[in-house]
C-alpha cells in the first residue's frame, strides 16, 4: 500500500509541470488574443482633386472581414450628413458559409476602398466609418465604429501680387530731362545726389 501511494505521488510531481505549461500556453501571454485594432488596421486619406475619401483595411493572417458589415456616413462638424454612400458598391471578396451569417462574402489581408464625393466639402468634416471582423475559427469582434477627421480642404489663399511699382518720375521722366535741360551746370550734380546708386 506504502508503495503504491509513492508511485502517485511521484506521478504527480512528475505531471505537475506539464499542467501547468498547459495552463499557461491557454490562459498566459503566449496566446493572448489580438484586439480588434492590432488585428485591423485602418488608415484613410482625403482625394480632393478627385473628390474621393480612400480607406486602406490591412488585416493579420486568419482575420476577415464581412462585406454586409460596412458602413459609412460623412458629416460635418455639427452633426449634418453630407453623403451616406448608400449608393457605393463594394469589390466582390470571398465567398464563406458563416456559423453566424450564413452564406458571406468575406475580405481577407488587404482591402482597400474609394468612397466617391459628389463635390468636394468646403468646411471641416468627420467620416464615421463601421464594420465587423473576425479570427477564422476562433471568435468574432464586436461591431466597430471608427471616426475620422478631415480638415476644410479650401486651398490656401495665394497672397495678392504687389502691383509693379510706378515709374519714379526722376527715372527717365520729365524731372530728368528738365535736369539735361537746364541751364544750371549744378542741376545734374544735384540730381544724382537724389537718386538711388542702382538707378543711377
């Protein structure tokens, strides 16, 4: 009886550590689970000379994304809906048969998007943009809401060109050949003492 007690024992000790490795490689820092924006990643830029908002979607290894998920709506800064984009099309992705949405086209790796401006908005604006991913085979994210600001695009003002200067009327006007005709032998000294070295 002795005996067999000191065989379980020793079992334990020896199974102990495996456990416990197991323990740490489901529930430790190994297999920690990428939140929604390490594993999606959203970068967006303005096109005004095309009158375009680009949206660049690059996703990790096993993430996707729905297609029905997408959303977009641009307003200005007190709240008024300049372009819901309820006409957009987007680029077709692969087809998947979804335990939560049935059958589904999906994205995977890199997607990237061109919301077309019917004209392009003269103030400030902020682009709410909305979709859902998931880890294939291993959880669904939540719904995500993303805001993006976009500065007024008016082009700066170009400064005004300075009209070009008057002619000085010492230059080559009358008041130099009044100098070249005057009887005065001074005159002409006195009218080089007035004039700037370069004109001169």
């Amino acid at each position: 009886m002795k005996q067999c007690w000191q065989r379980f024992l020793v079992a334990i000790v020896l199974l102990a550590p495996l456990s416990w490795a197991s323990a740490n490689n489901l529930f430790g820092e190994e297999e920690r689970l990428p939140t929604v924006d390490e594993a999606i990643q959203l970068v967006a830029d303005a096109d005004w000379d095309n009158q375009q908002l680009l949206l660049n979607f690059e996703l990790i290894d096993e993430v996707y994304l729905y297609q029905h998920r997408f959303g977009f709506t641009l307003r200005d800064t007190n709240g008024n809906v300049i372009n819901d984009f309820a006409e957009l099309t987007l680029p077709a992705g692969k087809a998947k048969t979804d335990e939560i949405f049935g059958d589904v086209q999906v994205y995977f790796h890199r997607l990237d998007l061109a919301l077309p401006l019917n004209s392009v908005p003269l103030v400030d604006t902020e682009l709410e943009v909305r979709y859902q991913g998931c880890i294939e085979d291993t959880l669904c994210y939540p719904p995500t809401k993303k805001i993006i600001e976009f500065a007024n695009p008016q082009p700066t003002k170009k400064p005004v060109a300075a009209p070009p200067a008057a002619a000085s009327d010492s230059s080559a006007g009358p008041g130099f050949l009044d100098t070249l005709q005057s009887e005065d032998a001074n005159a002409f000294n006195q009218w080089m003492k007035d004039q700037p070295l370069g004109l001169i």
